[in-house]
C-alpha cells in the first residue's frame, strides 16, 4: 500500500475537518496493523508530509492529539519504507505527478489517501500513465483507501494477505530454504551475493514475486511463456540487449551463460528480478535480484 503523498496538501482552514481526517487516515494504519503486522505503508523517499494552513500544522495537531494517535503517527512514520520512485513511468491526476499512483499503479496495489477535501474520498482515482521507454500515455486508475470500512473489501484484502513474508525473516533464510520454497525455480549462484547487498525492507517483496514466478510455472510451465499472466512483466528493448548484453549475461550452477532479457519490478530502489522464462528441462532461471540494470533510456 502507498501513501497518496498528494493527498495531503489539500487545502484546508477548519481544524475540526482537520483532526477527523488525520484521526481517519490513522484508523486505517491501526487496522491494517492489526491484523496484517508485517505491512507498512510505502513513502516517497525525500517527502514530507504537512498541513496546509499555517496556523494549524502537523505539529499543533499532534501537540493537542491524545497519546494514541501520537503514537500511531510516529509509528506510521518511522516504519513506513522510504522508496526511489519508478524513474520509467509517472501516473498524473489532473496533471500533476501522483507518486504513491504511479507504484500502486504499476504494482497492483493500492493508495492510502487522507481525506482533507472530497477530492481524494474516491474508491478509484483515475490519471494517465506515461511510460518513458514506449513514449506513450494511457488511462490508468488506481484503488484508494480513504476509511477504514474499505479493508473489508475482497480487493484489498488479497493485496494485504499477499504482503506476508512466507515467513521467511533473511536473505540468508531464503538462499537456504529456495529449493523447499520454490522448487520449480533455479538460481544463478551470483543471486545470493545480489542478495548480501539489498536491504531488508525489500525482502516480502522479492518473496511475493518469487512466489509468483513458482505459481505460475505449475499452472502453466507446460506451455508457451504468458507474460500477460504475471504482474507487470516485460522484456528489456532490443536496442538495450544489443548494447547491455554482457550486463544481462549470467551463470548458471552448470557453467552455462544464459541473456536475460524478461523482468519483474519491485518497489524502492527501482529493483528488478530477471530470469529465464523457460530453463532447460522443467523449471525457470532466475538469473539477478538487484537494482535496475542500465539501459538505453537510462544508462547509469
């Protein structure tokens, strides 16, 4: 789940509005927090959040507030996971940049938004989606939390459930135990150094897309590769093969180099899972865990 970091500058002059929808936004990180422990809210890195009005701020909000929302903001802002927004593609609403969109958008997630205005009291928030590397813009529209009543919904609920973190508490965990949790999935043995040097944070994601890759290849392993079927899956350019091919060059256990050219995304860094949709006999090769290879759009 994202914060709609746009949600809160809306403008607004009545304290009373104010303090219910601050009270409101919170309800929800309770909620969450409640029955799925381990999700956090995901927060543009460098973004700070503020009120509007100059003579009500945060700081005044939180200095009158009882000890319980003191402590659900604090918390909420000291575990929530800083990320380096998608460099390749910006949802806009009304045009205007929508960060938390543009991750929920490309994830398959969801917006928590505070509700200062009416604006952002929408169950789907629409934009366009621009992608730097296609040049082209199409609709988007995006889930939105705005009350805690929506946790109830089938939607959100499945996002929420498949944040956990299989759980799996390390990398080091995760390299020993691949073979029980994915055994339909091989790994280049340079994936556990790409491994060492990831921090923590992105490690229920990286499992959430490795199980996904395992899920797929048992239902459907048999036949052609159907991109379509995962999440956000692409290919690099030819004109970025062509160029970065001894990037995308790996190992396997074997000795055997393989190209990788097909990729999942997650959130923060910008990272990138590549590997090999079908690998040898049964199985698929995932072949780098890390940040973002270069490519011709962005070559550093």
């Amino acid at each position: 789940m994202y914060l709609n970091e746009r949600s809160w500058e809306a403008s607004q002059e009545d304290p009373y509005v104010i303090d219910n929808a601050v009270k409101r936004f919170l309800d929800i990180y309770a909620a969450v927090k409640r029955v799925y422990p381990e999700c956090e809210i995901y927060i543009p890195e460098g973004e700070v959040i503020y009120l509007r009005p100059g003579d009500y701020s945060l700081g005044k909000w939180l200095a009158s507030a009882d000890i319980e929302y003191r402590r659900l903001y604090s918390l909420f802002w000291q575990r929530g996971i800083r990320y380096h927004p998608e460099d390749e593609y910006e949802m806009s609403c009304d045009g205007e940049p929508l960060k938390g969109g543009t991750e929920a958008c490309l994830n398959d997630s969801f917006m928590v938004s505070i509700c200062l205005d009416g604006k952002w009291g929408k169950e789907v928030i629409e934009g366009e989606l621009y992608s730097l590397a296609d040049d082209e813009e199409r609709e988007a529209r995006v889930k939105n939390v705005f009350c805690k009543e929506q946790l109830e919904c089938d939607y959100v609920k499945e996002v929420l459930r498949s944040r956990g973190n299989l759980n799996v508490w390390s990398y080091e965990e995760l390299w020993k135990r691949r073979g029980e949790l994915f055994p339909h999935l091989s790994f280049c043995p340079s994936v556990e150094n790409d491994l060492d040097s990831l921090e923590k944070v992105y490690l229920a994601q990286i499992l959430r897309k490795l199980a996904e890759l395992e899920c797929y290849y048992v239902e459907h392993g048999n036949g052609r590769f159907q991109p379509e079927l995962l999440t956000k899956t692409t290919m690099e350019s030819k004109a970025t093969m062509e160029k970065y091919e001894v990037w995308h060059t790996f190992t396997d256990e074997g000795g055997e180099a393989y190209v990788a050219s097909w990729h999942m995304r997650f959130t923060g860094i910008p990272g990138r899972i590549f590997f090999i949709p079908q690998y040898k006999e049964v199985g698929m090769l995932v072949c780098y865990i890390g940040r973002k290879l270069p490519n011709v759009t962005y070559p550093t």
